[in-house]
C-alpha cells in the first residue's frame, strides 16, 4: 500500500498501521485495521477499489478482508 502511495504520488493520503484492533480477537479470530485518510472521496474510492481487486481472499481461506469507507467505529 506504501508504495502505491508513493508511486502514484497520492499527497493527500494518510496510510496509518496496520495495528491490532482496540478489541483484538472475537470469536477465536484476530483482526487487525489499517486507517486510510484524506480529504478527497474520490481518492479513498479508487484506494479502495485498488486493494480490492489486487489482494483477493482465496475462497477456502480462513481470512476475510472487510473495506468499511465510512467507519462510524473503530472497534
């Protein structure tokens, strides 16, 4: 994600973690976060879309990747 970043010289984009969640394990499952930032939704739409098509979740894995654009929590 850093080098997308720097590559595509997205200045207003603010990547923090990834980090563990404030509440780090639910059912047996970690989870970990990572806060992308900036002013511009356009740019937080086409990151999204970005990670999306490029870091696919094999079906019969046990890892799941949920893009929450406008969290209302952090938990």
């Amino acid at each position: 994600m850093t080098k997308l970043v720097k590559s595509q010289g997205l200045r207003d984009l603010v990547l923090v973690g990834p980090a563990p969640c404030p509440i780090d394990r639910i059912k047996d499952r970690w989870r970990w976060h990572f806060l992308l930032k900036s002013s511009q939704p356009k740019l937080m739409t086409r990151v999204a879309r970005y990670v999306a098509e490029r870091c696919p979740v094999p079906k019969d894995s046990e890892l799941r990747l949920v893009v929450d654009r406008d969290p209302v929590s952090l938990l």
